[in-house]
C-alpha cells in the first residue's frame, strides 16, 4: 500500500498477507455417479464444492453409507474425487451421500443416490426348477458310481482269483493224498 498527495505517490509499506478464518463449507459436493464394481464393492464419484462455498481449505471429504438403517462412513484425503468402498453385502441396497470439511467442521450433505450390489454368480450348469440336477453335479455322481462299480469289479476279480489258487491248491492237495495213498 502507499499513499498519494498533489505532489506524488509516496514509497509502498511491506506487503502483509492476511486471511480470514476458516469456516465450514456452505455447499456439498455433487455425488456424481456410483458404480457398483462387483458383488461386494462400488466406486463413488464427486465433484469438488465450488471454490466460492468452501468457505477454507477443504480437508478432507466424507462418503457416508446406509443400509436398513444402519450408516457407515469413510473418510479420504480432499485430494481425491473418488473412493472404492469394499465389504458391502451381496445383492443389497444401499444409500450413499459425501460431504466436504475444512479444519473447523464438515459442511452439508450431498443427494443421495441408491445402488444394489450384484447377486452372488451362480453355477451356470444348474436350472432354477426344484428337483432337477445341474450337469456339474451329475458328473459328481457319476464319477461317484463308476468308481464304486471299479471297487466292485476289483473286488470280484480279486475274489475270483484267491478262490482259483485255493481251488488249485485244494485240487493239488487231493492228488498228492491219491499219490501217497497209491504208493502205499
């Protein structure tokens, strides 16, 4: 600054920086979209307060979520405009709103908008009608058969085999009892 007379403007002072008070800001950010990235996680997206509603440097914003009434929040650094919010659950709706804060507090909500988490992938060979089996649990069974049918034939030729040794050994023994008796 420096002043002036009719004869001139005098030397300038040393500048002096001065800032008001923070306050907290007057406006939310705008929740731009939400996007449900699988069964159990979505992305949200803002856009910054205005400048002129900040009323301070923001600090830092806060994603809140709601599902059958219970809230949960997320705090990030106020250098990101997006967060991944992870360990929703399967196929449920939830709310979510984000706000801006500066040092001295958090300013108002934003909208809200509402998205469903994807259903849990389901078995692509099975059908929704009762009573039927899917392809991948046929297979199940009937690989379970065949190898008890393997069981069963190994089973049967051991068998088979063990009672031929013991026919021949029994059939053996017969004629060495004939020939010691006729060599008696």
């Amino acid at each position: 600054m420096s002043a002036a007379t009719v004869k001139g403007e005098g030397p300038a002072s040393v500048p002096i920086t001065v800032s008001t008070k923070q306050g907290i800001p007057s406006r939310a950010p705008v929740l731009t979209v939400v996007t449900v990235l699988n069964t159990t996680s979505v992305e949200v997206e803002w856009q910054p307060v205005p400048e002129e509603f900040r009323n301070g440097i923001i600090t830092k914003y806060v994603i809140f979520y709601t599902v059958e009434k219970e809230t949960f929040k997320k705090e990030v650094s106020a250098s990101l405009l997006k967060a991944v919010i992870n360990g929703l659950r399967q196929s449920t709706t939830y709310s979510f709103r984000v706000q801006a804060a500066t040092v001295k507090g958090a300013g108002p909500l934003s909208s809200f908008k509402n998205v469903t988490t994807k259903d849990p992938p389901t078995d692509p060979t099975e059908t929704k009608d009762e009573g039927t089996v899917g392809t991948s649990k046929t297979i199940v069974v009937l690989a379970t058969v065949l190898g008890l049918l393997v069981l069963v034939v190994v089973v049967v030729v051991g068998g088979v085999v063990v009672w031929r040794r013991l026919h021949r050994n029994a059939v053996m023994h017969e004629e060495r009892e004939t020939q010691a008796e006729e060599r008696q």
